[in-house]
C-alpha cells in the first residue's frame, strides 16, 4: 500500500512541538524521539514497526520498518523503511541504504537528514533521483537558512519522489519558544 508521504510529512511538523526538544538535547535524542514518532505513527495505523530491524538480505539494519502482516512465520508486505541519519558525512551513506537492491522492497521510503547547506541537499536529490528505484520515496532535510546562526537547524525541506521524478517539495521553519522547538509551515515564527 502507497502511502501519502506528504501527509505524513505534514503531521510531522504539526506534531513536532510533542517531541518536548530543545536547544540542550543533544544529536542523538534529536534521532530517537523521531524514530518513536514513526513508530508509533505506525502502530497507530495497524502496521508493525520494528527498530534496527535486519530482515533484508543485505543485512543492514535499518532504522525502522514497518510491516503488513505476519503469516506462518513470515512477515510480509515492506509497508516502510525509514532512516534517520545526523551526520553530515553518512548523506550519501544512507541514501545507499535507502535505495539499495534488496529481497524485501518497501513501498515506501522516508529518509530524514542533517546537511551543511542547500547546495549540498541539491547535490543529494540529484543522487537519490539517480540511484531511486520506488514509487514513492520522501527525503526531508534539516539545515540552517543563509546566513542564520542558531544552535539548531530551522528549515526542513521534504523532497517526494517517483523515481528520477520530484512530485512534490515543502518547507517548514524551526524556531524555539523558551528553548523547546517548534516547526511550522509558512513564514519563521518571530518570537
């Protein structure tokens, strides 16, 4: 089953004030609340996630997947494979886990990335639309807008593809109210 990418992207940013992250977390609290999101996400519309799951015969973990169904001790139906990734210099390292050739294909494909600039998450989409082989496919990308220093990284962009094909592009804004980070859709929150 195709999933709305974008709508989920969009609940993404709705939600995010939940995730109760500030200034202080560090990276990889940044990474696990939002693999719980997705997670849960998924429990909540009947799939069965799993974390660091090695199921595909590359024998690569990945991040989290979800699953359709479960049948005589098979799980089938690769409804999603997420990876969430903070190191800048892993980008093209997850694409490759993202879109690798595998036994078990997800339907859909989100993968969620730090980048310096949008320079380099241009170079990143052009990769990702060379080396995509689904249907449906969202990357979003967290970086700092020009000339903005902060400690945290307040635009994210959401690239969907089909393929070599972008179908879709959003950007939402971060900013911090008291430290916690918010994101939102249209223009930067001035607080």
């Amino acid at each position: 089953m195709q999933l709305n990418l974008m709508n989920l992207f969009d609940g993404y940013v709705r939600n995010y004030h939940s995730f109760n992250l500030t200034l202080y977390h560090g990276k990889h609290s940044f990474t696990m609340t939002e693999i719980e999101y997705f997670s849960r996400l998924g429990s909540m519309l009947g799939y069965h996630p799993f974390t660091e799951d090695t199921s595909s015969s590359t024998g690569r973990p990945m991040d989290l997947t979800w699953w359709g169904r479960y049948d005589e001790d098979y799980w089938y139906d690769l409804i999603l494979h997420l990876e969430r990734e903070n190191l800048y210099k892993k980008d093209e390292e997850t694409l490759e886990k993202l879109f690798n050739e595998r036994e078990d294909i997800p339907l859909n494909i989100i993968g969620i990335m730090n980048v310096h600039n949008q320079s380099r998450m241009e170079e990143l989409v052009e990769i990702a639309k060379a080396k995509n082989n689904s249907d449906n496919a969202l990357l979003i990308f967290k970086t700092n807008s020009t000339g903005r220093e902060q400690l945290y990284f307040d635009e994210v962009y959401a690239y969907l593809l089909n393929r070599s094909e972008e179908v879709d592009r959003k950007v939402a804004h971060v900013s911090d109210v008291e430290g916690t980070l918010f994101m939102c859709f249209g223009k930067r929150a001035v607080l």
